[in-house]
C-alpha cells in the first residue's frame, strides 16, 4: 500500500503541539462529518493511530509528536496515489500553520 510519511520541525513545547494537533483533530472531524465516516483515533501518550473511511476508501496512519517535530505516515489506497502530491501539500501546510 503506498504511503506518505513526512516529518513538520516545531518549537512548542511537546505538551503544546499534542494540545494544538488533538483540537485539530476534533475541529476536522466536526467539519467533515458529511465525507469521514467510521472515524477512529486512539492517543498513547503522544502517538496517535487513526483510519477512517473516505470517498469509499479506508485510509490509516500515525501521527508522533517528538520535542522538535511531528511525524505523520499515512497509508493510503492504491487509486488514492493520483492524489498523492496534493495530500501531502495540504497536510505539510496545515501541521506548518498549527505549529507556528
């Protein structure tokens, strides 16, 4: 399955950047409730692994949050991979915009 795994440097405080990307976690799912169905997450400690359902495909990942940086890898779904580019683009933007 391919996958997108990129890494966003930040200068928060760990506690912070978990504080910042669990709100963010909620606000998106509030937004997109009518595209994600069966939404799962699941923290321990400051790593997060989430899959759910869009646009009929199952998508699944982590997110990690180290002192200086968080770490997303995402697997994504062969016919997803047209879509590779702009994925990763809008989620490097975002994490870059929330750890500022």
């Amino acid at each position: 399955m391919p996958q997108i795994s990129l890494s966003v440097p930040h200068q928060l405080a760990p506690d912070e950047a978990l504080r910042r990307l669990q709100e963010k976690g909620e606000f998106l799912r509030e937004t997109y409730a009518g595209q994600v169905t069966n939404f799962q997450q699941h923290w321990e400690g400051n790593l997060l692994s989430y899959a759910f359902t869009t646009m009929g495909f199952n998508v699944h990942g982590t997110v990690a949050v180290e002192p200086a940086e968080v770490k997303v890898i995402t697997e994504l779904p062969w016919l997803a991979m047209a879509f590779k580019g702009k994925i990763e683009k809008d989620i490097r933007t975002e994490l870059e915009k929330l750890l500022a």
